[in-house]
C-alpha cells in the first residue's frame, strides 16, 4: 500500500526536485546565453549579461567559418555509433553466457571487469600510443572506434547482464526444446524480451562515447577529430573567447542533448529496468 | 616539322610538370594554438596552398593540452604532426633532446635572411648553437598605466625605470576602488605561466634566483620572502578583490574595461589594449618599464610563441617551406596590409620593427623593441646562475616546481597561509625535485 504524502511534503520535494534540476541545469543555461552575446558582453557581471546587453548569433558564424563543423560532427557520429555497434556485437553473447550459463568464476569475471573502469585512462596512455603509432591507427576513426568499443565494454556487458537476468530461464529453455539454435535463441527470443534494456544502453553508451574528451584528444589530430577537440579549439591563452567557446559548446552538445531529450522516457525506462517488480 | 616538335615538347612538358606538381603536392599537420596570431596566420595561409600545391590541416587546441599532446607525440615519435606552435621553454630542452629538426639551413636562404630576426630572439630558440624553431612573435613584460589617472592623481609618468618601491606608491595613490578603479591589478592565479611568470620577474628585482650554481633550491632566502611579501601587500592594499582567480586574460579584461590603473604583462597584449574597437581605454592607455628593486636584471621577462618541426614528421621539406612563408618579411608585411599594422606580431624581425608604417599605425613598438632588448635569458638574475630563462628555468623539471611554487604563493595572497610557510613547502617541495632528478647528491 503507497504511503500517504501529505501536499505540502509533495510541494516541498517538487521544489527541492525543481532547484536541484535547475543547479544541474544552469551551468548549460549559461553557455547557451554566452554563445549569443558578444565576446565583450561575455564577460561582463552575470546581470549585465542578462539584461545590460544584446544578443547576436556572431559567434556562432565566426566558428562555423573558422572550423569544419560538419567535418567534426561526422567523426563523432561515426565513433559513438561505431564503438556502440562493435560494444554490442561482444557484450551481448558475453552477457548471455554470464546470465543464463554462469560458472563459478563468473561473478570474479564481473567484476574484473568493472574494476578495468577503475584504472585511470592516463596510467595506460603512452603504451596504448604507442601501440597505435605501430599499427598506424592515430588519427582513424577505426581506431578511435575501438578504444571506445573497449573502454565502454565493462558497463554495456553489466547493463546487458543484469537486464538478461531478469528474463526467465524457463523461456529460453522452452525455445531450445521447440528446436531453437543458439543463434535463433539470442536473436529471436532473448533480444526482443532485453530491448528496453538495450535500447537504454545503447542510449548510454552513445552518449558516453559522444561526450569522451581524454582519448578522442590524445588520439586524434585532424582526420578523425570529433566533436571534443572543436570544442577545445576555441578556449585561449588570450584574448577574449567565451563567447566563441559557449557557441561552439553548444554546437557540439545540441545533437545528444536532443537525443537524450526525446529518448529520456526509453531511457529511465531502461534504467529503472528490474528495479521494481 | 618544328609545329609537330614544338606540340610533342609541349605536351612532354605539361605532362612532366603535372607529374612533378603531384608528387609534390603534400597534406601538413600543424598544431598550434588559438591565438589572434594564429588565427590571422590560419587566413592567409591558402595563399601558400595555392602557391605550393600543398593543403594544410590545422589542429588548434587549448594552450595546456596543446603542451601535453605535442610532448607525447614528439616524445614516442608519434609523427601525428609535422609542425608544431611551441614557446621558448619546450624549444631548447626538447632540441637538445634531438626530438626537433635543426633550421640551421634557413642561414644560407638570403631571402629568408635569418640575421633579421633578433639575436635575442634566435638564442632563445636555440640549444648547442642550433636553431630549433623560427618566432612568429615574441614578448617581454612592461607597465600599462593610464594616463587620464595618472594626470587626475598628480603623477607624472616615469620616463626612467623606477623601483617597486615607487610603483607601490603610485598604486596606493591610484586605488580608488569606491569608483570602481584598483591601483593595479597582477597575475594571481597559480601556474608557472600564469602567476609566476610576474612573480618570477619581480623576484628577479629584488634580487632573488631559483637555484645558486650548485643546483640548490634557494627559495627560502631573504629575497623571495622580500619579494613575495611585498607581492602581497601590493595587491592586498591596491589589487582587485579575489585576485587570485585573475590570469593574463581576467586582468587584461579588467584593463580593457577601464577597472585597472596599472598592470605589469606582457607587450604582446598592447596592440589589443590600444586597438579601439576591442579596449574602452585605447586612447589613455601608456607604457613604462616594468619596475626594478635591487637589481634591474630580469625584471621583465623574455617568451616567444615560435614555429618548429618534429625530428618525427615525414614531411620536413614541405614543413619548412612553410616555416620560411609564415616568419618571412614577406608575410608579416602581408599581415600588416590585410589586417592593419597594428596587427603585426612584434618582437622578431628588426626590419618590420623599422618599418614606418609600424611606427606610425604602433608608436609603442619601439617601446616594446626596447624592452625586448632589456632582457638577457642568459644572464636573468643579480647572483649567478647555472641555467638560463628570466620567468622559467629551462629544464624539464621547472614545469612542476614553478606549478607548485605558484599554488603556495596564490595560497598566501588567499591568506591561507604566511609567506613563510608558503616558501618554506616550496623549498622542501623544490629540494625533493631536484634530489629525485639528480642534481643534487
């Protein structure tokens, strides 16, 4: 039975919610109202910039003029979706085996695993530049698309396992006696039961490969630049650049910000998955 | 049949010279930072592409992370780039590293002609007599003071180098922070580019060094606990509020915005400061030295943003061909017809400091000429010294020293902590460096 919440408890933790999600927010806010003021405005006190001062989409064309966007944009399409698609075709037969046939090394597999998220990137990157300066993949976007495959694989293989755990072994096991082959059990009856599950953390995984900035800057120079290293060309030793540098911000981050927006419901749905029977 | 002779020669020729014109058609990558430079450089560089046949891509990035991924590339030999934007602290420790190529040839090119860019400037860039880089501009550090202020408080600019002494004194007469104007405004925030390099200078002035001749740290003298105290109180008594979030281009804002009656910083900032279309304080703003204490050595400081080629890149002959384009008479003075001459990058070539259409649209370039020419890297402090740089130490281990140095002064302008207790961890700190890389026993 729910508990009764009185309507002041309610207005008070909608108000709380509500402050909470605008702090979160804001720091976004700010950029989008500095990448449409003058570079001179930029940096005037918070309430001159709000209401002491224009608004011009100047510095959105001065970037676009100066840097390839499209060029940028597409190396970052490219690599989310790339290391995505790769991430799944390992993660989801690894996830499979460790849900429905564990042994018992399997949960010391797991958390090998996550413990690998736990190294900081920077301990590994002078052999892994090194290892790519012999195989001649900096500055491809194959090369980016792996690494990111491989540093995002641990949460998409967990993510995977745990929504794969909550689907009934009997089901599958129904399938396998109607004759089903391995293949024809992950494809047609494992898949479809996960997808809330997978569109989630396909959802995730683009968005944390769009937004990684410490490997798509140390391993690219310009061929499979993406959207991180426009973003940090615009910041400068000096000289005034806020305002190039928040429209170049929001250029880069509009397409997942509205991705995220539309597929939030997907999202949280995939999230919360098994968490309330 | 000379028609038919002529045609078959022709047609051979046009062939060869398409054939020649692709073989030597070359994709260069530089590196480089996004600076109003760089960015000018960046325009007008399709003029060299249409000359050449060769494209250039440009990766600009922050100037931090531009220091972290050129040294990683340039270290493992990543050849990713085949030019990079470095400053005179990586030029010589890196050349004498043997990760850069020498530019000595440029010498025999008398079209380039090298001995027009400063010697200065050339031995700033070099290590064991090579020339490792080539400058696209080069800075030293001087006072921007107001003279509206300066009329209104009954003080007549010096036209000598005064002393810190008197420049605390003029500051304190300046500082009127009910009318929004602070006496003056200093680098605060922490970093061997950032604070340290006005601190570095002034300790220079009152008489201080990193290291004595044997490689000892000599932080916790008499002299840095003079010169840091008096950091201190001067921007206590007469700096901004929370100065120690204030860099270069916090405090040049501030200037520009009128906030400031003096600031010590570099020259290359004027031509910004006295533009009127980007600074409300074009038309009051002067310059005077950069002020003395005991000595009047290394009281202001020496860099240069230059041009270099990876000993790594597979394209040295092309790179260089840009290198000579992009720092030659020729194209600072197609910078000064396209962009304006009070756009020309100062400090490198002494026939476009002679230039009288520099001296006319940028009278303060001669004062810029003759503060570069102030300073001596080899010779930057009143004590002997076994190393060479006025605001850094030209070693690799200077770069995390002068960090932490910089945080332990910025924590004592915060008033987290004494003077003393900031230079007695940076001595230990800098003590513990020093063992660890061997020059100490």
């Amino acid at each position: 039975m729910a508990r009764a919440v009185s309507n002041r408890t309610k207005v008070a933790n909608t108000a709380i919610a509500g402050a909470l999600g605008f702090l979160m927010f804001f720091p976004i806010l700010w950029i989008l109202f500095l990448a449409f003021k003058t570079e001179e405005d930029a940096i005037r006190a918070p309430l001159e910039v709000l209401f002491g001062s224009g608004w011009t989409m100047e510095s959105f064309a001065t970037v676009q003029a100066r840097s390839d966007y499209f060029k940028h944009f597409s190396n970052s399409v490219i690599i989310s979706l790339g290391s995505t698609f790769l991430g799944l075709l390992v993660a989801i037969p690894a996830a499979w085996s460790m849900a429905f046939v564990p042994s018992k090394h399997t949960r010391n597999v797991l958390m090998w695993m996550l413990s690998t998220k736990m190294l900081p990137p920077v301990g590994v990157l002078v052999p892994i530049y090194l290892i790519f300066r012999d195989l001649e993949l900096l500055d491809t976007r194959f090369g980016l698309t792996i690494v990111l495959m491989l540093i995002n694989l641990p949460i998409i293989i967990w993510m995977l396992y745990t929504y794969f755990k909550e689907i009934p072994g009997e089901i599958l096991e129904a399938a396998r006696m109607d004759g089903a082959t391995l293949r024809a059990e992950i494809l047609y009856v494992l898949t479809p039961m996960a997808i809330p599950g997978m569109a989630s953390t396909v959802l995730l995984n683009i968005i944390l490969a769009w937004n990684e900035a410490f490997w798509t800057i140390n391993l690219t120079a310009s061929n499979a630049a993406p959207l991180t290293q426009f973003i940090t060309s615009y910041s400068s030793p000096e000289g005034l650049f806020y305002a190039k540098l928040s429209a170049a911000s929001v250029m880069a981050i509009a397409p997942i910000l509205i991705m995220g927006w539309f597929s939030q419901k997907q999202l949280v749905r995939g999230l919360t998955f098994g968490a309330v029977k | 049949m000379p028609t038919k002779h002529t045609l078959l020669s022709t047609a051979v020729g046009f062939g060869i010279a398409a054939l020649a014109s692709t073989a030597v058609a070359e994709e260069i990558t530089i590196a480089t930072v996004n600076n109003a430079d760089m960015i000018v450089m960046q325009k007008l560089a399709p003029q060299w592409e249409e000359a050449t046949g060769n494209s250039i891509n440009w990766v600009v990035l922050e100037e931090n992370v531009l220091r972290q991924r050129t040294t990683q590339d340039i270290a493992t030999g990543g050849g990713s780039f085949d030019i990079m934007f470095i400053g005179a602290y990586e030029t010589p420790i890196w050349g004498a590293n043997g990760w850069l190529t020498s530019l000595n040839d440029f010498g025999d090119d008398p079209d380039y002609d090298l001995e027009d860019i400063f010697q200065l400037v050339r031995n700033g860039l070099s290590a064991d007599g090579n020339l490792y880089a080539v400058p696209l501009y080069s800075e030293t550090s001087f006072t921007f003071y107001r003279t509206d202020l300066f009329e209104k408080a009954g003080i007549e600019p010096p036209t000598e180098q005064i002393t810190y002494t008197e420049f605390a004194e003029m500051a304190a007469k300046l500082h009127d922070p009910d009318n929004g104007v602070f006496g003056t405004c200093q680098r605060g925030k922490a970093g061997w580019g950032e604070n340290m390099a006005f601190v570095g200078t002034m300790a220079n002035a009152f008489g201080a060094r990193w290291f004595d001749m044997d490689w000892n740290p000599q932080l916790d003298s008499p002299e840095w606990n003079a010169a840091i105290t008096y950091y201190v109180d001067l921007m206590n008594n007469s700096g901004p509020p929370g100065a120690t979030a204030n860099g270069h281009n916090e405090n040049r804002a501030l200037f520009k915005d009128g906030k400031c009656a003096t600031w010590v910083d570099a020259t290359s900032a004027a031509n910004d400061v006295r533009n009127p279309a980007t600074s409300n304080v074009a038309d009051v703003t002067d310059f005077f030295q950069a002020p003395k204490q005991e000595t009047d050595k290394g009281t202001g400081w020496f860099w240069s943003w230059a041009l270099a080629i990876p000993a790594s890149s597979q394209k040295a002959d092309v790179a260089k061909d840009f290198l000579k384009w992009a720092t030659s008479k020729e194209y600072f003075q197609m910078v000064g017809d396209t962009e304006g001459w009070v756009a020309v990058p100062s400090g490198t070539r002494a026939s476009i400091h002679e230039d009288p259409r520099l001296l006319e649209a940028a009278p303060f370039a001669e004062t810029i000429k003759t503060a570069i020419f102030s300073v001596d890297p080899a010779d930057p402090t009143r004590d002997p010294v076994p190393y060479t740089g006025v605001q850094f130490v030209a070693i690799p281990e200077f770069q995390g020293i002068g960090n932490y140095v910089g945080q332990q002064v910025a924590a004592a302008l915060a008033g987290q902590m004494t003077v003393e207790q900031a230079l007695a961890n940076s001595q230990q700190f800098a003590v513990r460096e020093m063992t660890k890389a061997g020059y100490i026993k």
